[in-house]
C-alpha cells in the first residue's frame, strides 16, 4: 500500500466528519447569567494587546460566586494600566468583570460567533474586567515570548506609518487585532487575506533559512534540525499558534526529520498527520474556515500537481498551482464567503513572490529597528520604505482588480449535494490519474505503451485521462455547483433587531427589498444584509421600497450606499419610496447617496402597481395629496400577490393609514389576507382590531428586537391577533423567517428553532 500512513490518517479525517454529521456539537449554553458581575479563578494562556484594552485568556476556570467549575476558556478585557499590573503569562489570577455570551447567527450568511469560539473552546467574555489577585509563579518562557512580541510590535510601531505598521505586525507577528479595517476588508474581497495568515511561507523562510545558517556552522545535523524546529515552535507560540501555524510548523518538522533519517518526504502523508494531530484535540476544527483554507492550500497543490500540469510550457506553472488550488478552495470560499474573486488567481500570481521580499524587508526592519538608532536606524528606515511601497502596490492591484467587469462571482451558498458532487468529481481527477500511474508501471512488463496522457520522462509515458475530458469534468462541476436557481416565491423577514428588513424573491429570480435597517444592531448592512444577500447568491437588487425614512427602516441600506470600499457591492437598480415622505434631513442624504450612484427614485403612492416574475406589488397608502408631520403616518402600504397567496406588508403605518388602506382593499373585493406583517413592530397604536377584523390573516410575522426598551410588541397587539385566529411569529424568538410560497400554499420556515409549518 503507498502511503499507508497517510491512508490511515484520511481515514481518521473522514470518520470524524461523519461521526459530527451524525451528532453536531449542541450549541453551548452561557452558564453564567449575561450582564451578571462575576469574580473568576484562572491561569494565563494567552494575552494581546487590542485597541486600548488587554485581553487576556484564562483556562482551567473556576467561578467563587456562585461556585462552579467553567467549561471551557474566558476571555477577559483588561484596561491598560501600569506595567506592573500586566499579569504575567501562566500565572493563576483572581479576575472581576461582567459576563458576556457571544452571539448566535439569526440570519442565514450571517457569522456565527458562538460557533466560531465554540470551536476555539472559549466559553465567553468577561468585560470591564480587574485584576484582584495573582499568583507568584508564572511560564517564563511565555512571558518572555510575550515580551519579545511587544518588544518587535513597537519597533514596527516607531519605524512604519501606523496603516503600514498594523499589516506588516498582522503578517509577520500574528498580531491582528490592530489591523486596519480598510486593508483587511480590501484584501479579503480580493482574495489575498491569506497574506495575514502565519503559515508555510513564513516558516520556510524563518525554519530552513535558520536551518541552513547553522548547517553552514559545521553544527551537527541532528543539532541544527531539533534547535531550527524548536525555534519555529517558540516562534508560533509567540504569534498565537493557529491552525495554519501548527500545521506548518509540524510539517516543517516532518521534513527535517525525513532528511536525518535519509527517508523520502511525502508532503500528503505529513499534511494528513498534521490534520489528525489537530483534530484529535478538537475535533469540531474540520468546520473552521481557516483549518479548511490553510490545509486546502497544500492539499491542492500536492494532490493535484500532476492532474494538472503544463508539460510543454512551464513557465506556466505558476497558473497551474493558481488552478489546482482554486479547485480545492472554490467549494469552501462559496460555503463559507458565498462568493469568489475572480482575479484572485493573477493578484496571487504576483502577491505571492512578492511577500517573499515583503517579509525580508519586514524582518530587516525588525533587527535594524531593534538596534540602537545611531546604527540601525538607516537600515530600518530604509526596509520600511520598501515595505510601504510594496503594501501601497498590493493595495492599488487589490484595488484596480475589484473595478474591473465580474470581479467578484456572487454564487450563494451551494446545497450540500452540490459541494459533494464538485469534490467527487476531483477525487475522481486524482484517483484515474493514480489508477493511470499504477498502469503505466505495468505496461513496459507486458510490452504496452499507451500515448494518452502526459510524459514523465524520456520515453516513458503515463496512462490518464485526456486534457479535454478532465476540463470538460472540473467545467461541469464548477457550472452545477454555481447554479443557484430560484425555487418558487420566497419571502424573509430578517432579525434584524429593533427594525424591519423583508427580502423578496420571485420565481423568475428577480429580487425585492423592503426597508433594512435597525435602531438596536451598529451596521447592519455590512453584517446582516448584505451577508443574507450574498449567501442567496443576489449580486443586484430589482428595487428596494423604503417604505419611510425612519433610522431602523433605511440605517442598513444608507450604509450600503454609503459603501465606498467595494465590500458590499450590492447593485441597486431602482429606489422606491413614499410619495408622502417627508423631505428632512434623512431624505435629502438619501437623494444624494441615490444620485452618486445613479439610482433612480421613484415615489409611489395609492393605486400604483410593480409586477415581476410572477409578483403583484399594489401600493394602498399613502393616497395622492396626502400630508402629514409624522414619518410613520406616511409609510408604504403595499400588497403583494405571489402564486394565488396574498401579504400586507405595513411598515411603521398609523391608525389613518390602515383605515384609507383598509378601505382600499374593501373597494378591491379581496377575500382576506393570508400573511400580515405587524405594522410599527407590534405597537398597540397600530394594528387596530377593525382592521385586523377585516383583514382575518392566517400568519402574523412581528420583527422586533429582543427585549427592545419600546416593549414591542405590545401584549394588547398580540391579543388582537390572536383573537383573529392568526399564528404569530416572532423574529425576536426565530430569527429569521422564511415563507416559501408553491402553487396557492405555503410554508414557513425559521432560522434559531429550525420549525416548519405549513399554510394553505
């Protein structure tokens, strides 16, 4: 068998995957109460300075008030204070603060943060936090490792620009919780974040360059192996020691070793070893992004550098690896980002040579800086030049990449059937070339030889597949896991807190917002809705309707016109909004972000009517003429017509406003409303019970915040709709609820308790 340890590992991979399909992780549970003021007991693992606080992870936790062991790891939020009041690494201290949990996603596309810290076994936060007591022992190895961390974050502190110095200490020391924002957003959207990740080039420039200079010192082999890994490990401790930096550290390790021991390296085998290591200690690291992404790297390069590889033109090799590793990545990247950078295989093309020389000047400006100024501060000055000329060159490629035409691919997130079949279609790849190899050793011993395939060497050939069938195979399992086809009507009333954000899809595929926005959650846009669009695969918007101009109807959708950095680039064909609205400060904002970017605004009002795609959109209020000081008074009251199923979306609509809507709808001879979305969140000032009585909904969809300080929604609201008959759902106890709509029925489906009913 080739690679029997290798096999034996996959093998462990593999059964963990299906073991946590079988039994997901249940989310965890805060076992403190949130907001409470608690004291802990713990010992420091790990500490980093963040903006102007100190935060400092505790293991082996222990709570005095009430006495209970913690499960898992505390991050505590320290004010910087004198240095002496720094814990020291490894040291047990007694710390003070209020709890914190991390939130759960409630809408689909959204980050997950009690996922993702679930995986990095940290139980929750402690802010506003104080030292009380600490013990006299400590890890002086860590506390020295910690010192020198500090030590080289000020010299890239006093030598670079401050955008410059918050990269280059990302890069080179792990140290991203001072990144700039602009940077790390526009390198992400490119396609090149991976440059702030600590792995194999870091440690094959640092290790073997390390490595080499004791070899060239006559120092023993053995020697110079175990003193080089040694210093990489103290290195990854010093930067965190992420997925990536393990993985790349052991591998370094494996390869020493398998030249002291005259053995041949196999870089599968010691990837395989490293992703067992890893998930034997947390298994739950197989859904980690940055686990998938750093292992996805080397497997795509070592798996598939002989499926595909220029035999007659070498130089381009370089875009052979782009592509082995695009095949590897582009079913992660769409289940995790839902989208790909397009241009991202040229940027690399250049960024990764280029970070070789980045990193050397970075490593110089270190030692130079480092030095007393008289000496080193030429030398310094002069390595940190090249590194602002070679980040000021990153940013403007990342830059001009994302203005050119289909920069980014928005595909949504792929059904799980989907990412199946494009990776059973590159296994496939790598084992009909391996059955291919295995063939070609026979064929000298029975006299054959086959011309399909690649040469390997002189006159000796390989069996394999033609070049046009393995592109016609990965071309037609990129094309079926990009397809993201609509699947009737679906209609999502967002979590968004204290406000109202209503997605609309048709069954043509045309897509409708209504309102997006929230007095409760800071940026809405950029972490709920434009997240939820992309992960439905929705690069343009037909029209948003605001249906008024209040901060927790439109923040969302003004910060995404707002947008200048191109992270979220939602097009936005046509703005509509009430002809009633009132023209204040919010409304001349809005007509001035719409005409820089060309968006047309159309004003409705009563008896209007959009149709797309199988949708009926009919505006009942505010009628022509009508005038009022309140913004809610004015707000858009449309009905919408999909598939024989009937909704009353209302916005913040007052007592007038449902009367001249509900007259509207009498005069129009409807026969009841299937879904009814609460105007004004719940309020008792809304909702009337004469037109909850003429409308008879058989749904009630409230989107309000959770323990939001108006009391929305009102308990008298929810005793009108119940006395209705109406089912009542709530986004502050779902999430996010969706309501696919097929042939007259419906079903309604939510995102937090993942229930399912189903309506005619």
């Amino acid at each position: 068998m080739r690679r029997p340890l290798c096999c034996v590992c996959v093998a462990f991979v593999v059964t963990v995957f299906i073991y946590l399909q079988m039994n997901p992780a249940p989310a965890p549970r805060l076992c403190l109460e949130e907001g409470s003021n608690v004291t802990l007991q713990g010992r420091v693992v790990q500490k980093y300075v963040q903006k102007d606080e100190l935060v400092v992870q505790l293991d082996h936790v222990s709570a005095s008030q009430p006495k209970q062991k913690i499960d898992g790891r505390v991050l505590c939020y320290l004010e910087l204070g004198e240095r002496g009041d720094v814990p020291k690494a490894g040291s047990v201290i007694a710390v003070a603060g209020k709890v914190s949990g991390f939130g759960r996603a409630r809408n689909p596309g959204e980050f997950d943060a009690q996922g993702y810290y679930q995986i990095l076994g940290v139980a929750f936060r402690l802010y506003k936090a104080e030292v009380i007591a600490q013990g006299s022992s400590y890890s002086g190895c860590r506390e020295y490792l910690y010192q020198i961390r500090r030590s080289l974050e000020g010299v890239f502190d006093r030598v670079l620009a401050p955008k410059d110095a918050s990269v280059m200490k990302a890069i080179l020391l792990g140290s991203k919780s001072g990144l700039d924002e602009e940077s790390k957003q526009l390198f992400q959207k490119s396609g090149i974040a991976h440059i702030f990740a600590i792995s194999g080039l870091h440690i094959t420039m640092l290790g073997m360059g390390f490595y080499h200079i004791l070899r060239k010192l006559w120092i023993p082999q053995p020697l110079c192996a175990v003193v080089s890994v040694g210093v990489m490990a103290a290195y990854g401790e010093m930067v965190g020691m992420s997925s990536s930096a393990y993985r790349a550290i052991l591998m370094f390790g494996l390869q020493l070793a398998a030249q002291m021991l005259r053995r041949t390296y196999d870089m599968l085998t010691a990837l395989a070893v490293a992703a067992m290591l890893i998930l034997m200690e947390e298994p739950r690291y197989l859904y980690h992004s940055g686990f998938q992404l750093s292992f996805g790297v080397i497997l795509g390069i070592g798996c598939l550098s002989e499926i595909i590889k220029p035999v007659r033109w070498k130089f381009l090799e370089p875009l052979s690896v782009s592509v082995r590793i695009f095949l590897v990545h582009f079913p992660i990247m769409l289940a995790t980002y839902y989208e790909f950078p397009v241009y991202s295989f040229l940027l690399n093309l250049v960024i990764i040579p280029a970070m070789s020389v980045l990193m050397a000047a970075g490593l110089v400006c270190l030692g130079a800086g480092s030095l007393p100024a008289v000496i080193g501060s030429v030398p310094a000055k002069t390595a940190g030049g090249l590194c602002h000329l070679l980040l000021a060159g990153f940013e403007r490629l990342c830059t001009v990449s994302l203005r050119l035409p289909f920069a980014n691919w928005v595909v949504g997130r792929p059904d799980t059937w989907r990412i199946c079949v494009f990776c059973a279609v590159v296994v496939y790849l790598y084992a009909a070339h391996q059955y291919g190899v295995f063939l070609s050793a026979r064929a000298p011993e029975r006299g054959l030889y086959h011309t399909k395939g690649a040469v390997r060497g002189q006159g000796e050939q390989t069996v394999g597949l033609p070049a046009v069938i393995k592109f016609a195979a990965v071309l037609a399992a990129v094309t079926l896991i990009s397809e993201n086809p609509a699947d009737g009507v679906s209609v999502t009333f967002l979590d968004v807190g204290q406000g109202d954000c209503i997605w609309i899809e048709s069954a043509g595929g045309e897509q409708f917002l209504v309102d997006g926005g929230s007095s409760s959650k800071s940026k809405t846009g950029q972490y709920t809705i434009v997240p939820f669009l992309k992960y439905n695969g929705v690069a343009t918007l037909d029209a948003v309707f605001l249906t008024h101009l209040d901060s927790d109807h439109i923040s969302g959708i003004m910060e995404m016109l707002k947008d200048s950095s191109q992270t979220m680039d939602i097009r936005i064909k046509r703005l509509c909004i009430s002809d009633a609205v009132i023209e204040d400060e919010p409304y001349e904002e809005l007509l001035m972000l719409c005409e820089r970017r060309q968006i047309p605004i159309y004003r409705l009002k009563a008896g209007d009517s959009m149709e797309a795609g199988g949708l009926r959109f009919e505006v009942l209020h505010p009628s022509a003429g009508y005038e009022t000081a309140s913004r809610n008074a004015s707000s858009l009251v449309m009905k919408l017509e999909a598939e024989g199923v009937t909704a009353l979306l209302t916005g913040d609509v007052e007592a007038d406003g449902e009367q001249a809507a509900g007259q509207l709808l009498q005069q129009s001879g409807f026969a009841g409303i299937d879904i009814y979305k609460a105007a004004h969140h719940g309020s008792k000032y809304s909702n009337t019970q004469s037109l909850l009585a003429q409308l008879q909904p058989e749904t009630a969809i409230i989107s309000c915040g959770e323990n939001n300080r108006y009391g929305h929604p009102h308990a008298e609201t929810v005793a009108r709709l119940e006395q209705t008959g109406s089912g009542i759902w709530m986004t502050k106890d779902t999430g996010a609820i969706t309501i696919h709509i097929r042939k007259g029925c419906y079903t309604i489906e939510t995102f937090i308790n993942d229930s399912l009913a189903e309506q005619k």
